[in-house]
C-alpha cells in the first residue's frame, strides 16, 4: 500500500523534503504504526514536538472538548483559553508579556522585529544589526533565514536582511568582534539542535548575558527545540540561569497543534511593540491555546521534568556505551532527551535508513548527526530496546 501512496503523494506535493519511503497512520504512546500496520518505536516525537507521545487520552479529550465550543474568534476579541495560556508561559518562565503565533520560524519573526523596535524607541534611528549564530537554525522564513547560520539555505534567496552578522557559537570573543554601536540584538539557540546538537557552554552564555546588559542589546534565546522541558527543565536557559531578554518557544509547546510564541521580558515588555506593530489572524485561537493549557496541566500531573532528569540521563549513560564500543561513533553531545551521536565514516541517512526497516524512528542533525529528541514519556524499557535497534541498525 505505502509505494502507490508514496507515488501520488510525490506527484502532488513539492519536493522541497526528501522523505524516508513511509505512510504514517497512527501512534499510540511512543508507538506509530504505517499504512501497512507496521509498527515503530519513535526517538523523534515529529521533531521534538509529541513530547507527551501520541494519542494522549486526556490531551486528545481536551482539544475535542474545545473544538465543540470554539475554535477560532481572531485577535480583535479576548479568549479565556488564550488568558490562560498566556498565564501559564509567564508563571513558567518568569518572563512577562507572551504573543502567540502559529509556528517556530513566525516566533522568530516576531522576536526580531521586537528587539528592532526596542532599539529604535531607544535611539530614535532604524539601522540596527543583528548578531546571530554560525550553523543556527531559525526557520526558513526570509527573517528567520536572514538569521540561519547556513549558507546552503541562504544563498538562493539573498538579498536577504542586512545587518546581520555571524559569531561562532560558544566563542564569545568571536561574538564581541561582531558587536557595534548599531547591535540591537543577539539570537542564539541555548541548544543548538539542527546544526548538529551543540549545547552552549555556561561562560560562553553567561558572557553573551553580561555584554548584552553592558550595551544594552537584547538576548534572544530560541528554545523552540530545546524548551518545554526536553533538558529537565522546563526551558534550557533556567539550568544555566541566564534569563533572556526574549525566549522564543514552538514544538513541543502544542504537543501536535500549530502553536508558538515569543515571550518578552522586562526590557522588552515595556519598551518595544505596541497596538498596531504586530499581528496575525490565526496565531494563539482558543484552540491552540486549550493545546498549550493542557500540556502545562500535563508536564505538572505527570511529573515530566523529573522524569526527563532519570531517563535522560539514562538514555545518556546508553548512548556512552555505544560510544565507548564503536569506533565510528566519535562522541555524544546533549542534555536530557536532546541528545546527538557524532558518526565518523558512515552516512548517518543509511543508518536511520536501516533503523526505520529494524522500526525505530530517530532522525539527523547537521551533517553527520544522529538526533534523539523522543517523545519525554519514554521509559527506560524504551532505551533499551532503542539500543538493541540501534545496534541492529549499525
Ligand atoms: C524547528 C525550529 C525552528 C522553526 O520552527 P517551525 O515551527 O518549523 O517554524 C526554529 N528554531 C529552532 C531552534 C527549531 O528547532
């Protein structure tokens, strides 16, 4: 069944991915099953997003109960699901000021034109530089790619935003190199997921806080993949303790559903958009937002970042076994279930290749990375029989 499916779907749909040669029907837990009833152990979660796995009962519950009463009203109105949601992100970071959007890369787009905004009521001039991260990702939108530290997704769209400068990640001389009277903004990931799984060391993000206070320049974190609790904590950046001027979350936040946001702090909060700077039709509904309420409800019910903090690190102490035992393996790098295997000699694509036939989805990152971002229900049953594939895989 899967090949004519596969066939139609490729005359019909732009090739802009090129996709592992599977039907997804269903999940079940950190199961999926395809078109053909095979079933999966999944070490992906759709990209960090199924945090709480699939087919929640309570989740699923939730977001009917809310599509019965209303699923969309615009932004010309107040919801109490979006009051709520709103509550629960800034009770949860610490931050002040949330606006809702429905995807990653327009959080980013917003965070961007957030700290423009703060440096022009400032100085009362609109020529201010952005310094972001070399092997980043944003997203793919023309702002969020202006800020992408890859040049093989750049270079067909240029000219793209000017005045945005690239530091090496966890060098923060090569960040201070960048700075001029002009910056008004640094983004980084606290974790660098696509680019290859790179955790920001604590001097090099604690550094780039204290320059960003001495010039007042806005710290973006991008926590679309490392927040909602994949490191343990609830946003990466509260391990390290650098609060940033603006966090911008999506993935997991919605468990499925389209949501994400940016969220300001003090700073930002008060001194950048204001009635009329910024919008959208969709972004934060009341059904979104009933999503990202139960999630909050969930993570605290089900104890998520305590169960993150154990089968995380055992999950870490399995992955440095593999490591340990084969050569080609050249390290692991991650916190909690954020985690990559660096591979030497082999091309990661025919590994996770192989790992899908033995029915393990895991997924890349950068070039030579394997990527585990798995739904944070996991047990440390489903590490085990991850590594028995994995190993199969190899
Ligand atoms: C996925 C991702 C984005 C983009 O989010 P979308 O929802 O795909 O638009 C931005 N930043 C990071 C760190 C991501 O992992």
């Amino acid at each position: 069944m899967s090949n004519s499916y596969i066939e139609k779907a490729e005359e019909a749909i732009l090739h802009t991915y090129n996709r592992f040669p599977v039907v997804f029907d269903h999940g079940e837990g950190v199961r999926l099953y395809d078109v053909d009833g095979k079933e999966y152990l999944d070490f992906a979660a759709g990209i960090a997003v199924q945090s709480l796995g699939y087919h929640h009962r309570e989740f699923t519950e939730a977001l009917k109960e809310q599509i019965e009463k209303l699923t969309h009203i615009s932004n010309l109105y107040y919801t109490v699901p979006m009051m709520e949601a709103a509550e629960r992100v800034i009770k949860a970071s610490g931050l002040q000021k949330v606006f809702f959007t429905n995807s990653g890369t327009e959080a980013i787009e917003g965070a961007i034109k957030a700290a423009k905004k703060y440096a022009y009521e400032r100085d009362n001039c609109a020529d201010h530089e952005i310094i972001a991260m070399h092997h980043s990702f944003h997203g793919r939108s023309l702002g969020a790619l202006s800020v992408t530290g890859n040049e093989k997704y750049q270079i067909p769209f240029r000219p793209l935003l000017p005045g945005v400068h690239f530091a090496d990640y966890n060098d923060l001389e090569s960040v201070k190199a960048q700075v001029s009277e002009k910056t008004c903004a640094i983004i980084m990931e606290t974790i660098q997921g696509e680019g290859g799984i790179y955790p920001a060391s604590e001097e090099f993000l604690k550094g780039v806080k204290a320059l960003c206070e001495e010039k007042d320049i806005l710290l973006i974190l991008d926590e679309i993949q490392c927040g909602m609790g994949r490191t343990g904590h609830m946003f990466a950046w509260q391990e390290y303790g650098v609060e940033p001027d603006i966090m911008t979350c999506a993935k997991a936040i919605g468990c499925g559903v389209p949501v994400g946001a940016f969220v300001l702090g003090k700073k930002a909060a008060e001194g950048s958009l204001k009635a009329g700077d910024h919008g959208t039709t969709y972004g934060g509904n009341p059904f979104v937002c009933a999503a990202v309420n139960k999630v909050f409800e969930l993570y605290e019910k089900e104890h998520i970042l305590e169960h993150v903090r154990t089968v995380g690190a055992y999950l870490e102490e399995k992955l440095d076994e593999l490591v340990a035992q084969y050569d080609f393996l050249k390290e692991r790098r991650g916190k909690g279930m954020m985690q990559g295997l660096e591979v030497t000699d082999r091309p990661v694509g025919e590994i996770v290749k192989r790992a899908l036939e033995h029915g393990l989805v895991i997924i890349t990152a950068g070039s030579n990375v394997l990527r585990f971002v798995p739904p944070l229900v996991i047990t440390k049953a489903d590490v085990d029989e991850m590594i028995e594939k994995l190993r199969k895989s190899f």
